[in-house]
C-alpha cells in the first residue's frame, strides 16, 4: 500500500495495513491511521500456581521440589523467595534469589505468600 503512515514508535516506513491496523514489523507496534496512536496492548497478568497475580517484589513459595538445570542444585519445597522480579519478555517466569543465585523460576510451580 503506497500511502501507509510512518511507525509512531520507531518512524519505520516499513508498515502495512492488516484490515483493522497499521502494523510495523520492526517493532511490532500497531496502530490506527486516524490517531497514529500506538494501540494499548493488553497487560497479561502473572499468576501464581493458584491464579493469584504476582508483582514485583512479591514474596513466593516454592509447591514442588525443582532441580537448577546447569546446575547440582534442587530448591526444595517450602522454599521461600524475596523480592521477586517479574520477567518483561515472558510472563510465565520470574526472576528471584535463592541460596544467593538469582535464578528463574516457572510461576506454575509458586505460590504467592
């Protein structure tokens, strides 16, 4: 399409119409020709194992033994992780320390408290 507007984000000319938005495949940004505003993306939530929602900081436990991959450690069940930080790329993963490793830990196996 010849007469597709400019990337809000990033200014990419490189944008195509998909029946209902521009998008632009370089950042992946989608947006309105009317407005030209980056349309809201919807906030996926991270849960806990019981469908609690996680933020940043949160204290978890840890419901099932796991073994570390790359390593001989396994954080036991019970095990009680501080100031979690939520991961921006994947919402099922957190980020936490544990015995003084930082390590990510799969959501499905924590529960919030």
């Amino acid at each position: 399409m010849p007469n597709t507007p400019n990337c809000p984000k990033c200014q990419s000319a490189n944008t195509y119409f998909d029946g209902m938005l521009f998008i632009c495949p370089d950042c992946f940004h989608e947006f309105t020709e009317k407005t030209s505003e980056v349309v809201e993306e919807v906030a996926t939530k991270v849960i806990d194992s019981n469908g609690t929602e996680l933020l940043d900081g949160d204290e978890v436990t840890v419901i099932k033994d796991l073994k570390v991959k790359g390593s001989s450690m396994v954080v036991k069940r019970g095990t009680r992780v501080k100031g979690i930080r939520l991961s921006s790329e994947d919402p099922t993963h957190i980020e936490g320390k544990v015995d003084g490793s930082s390590i990510y830990l799969m959501t499905c196996f924590l529960k919030k408290g």
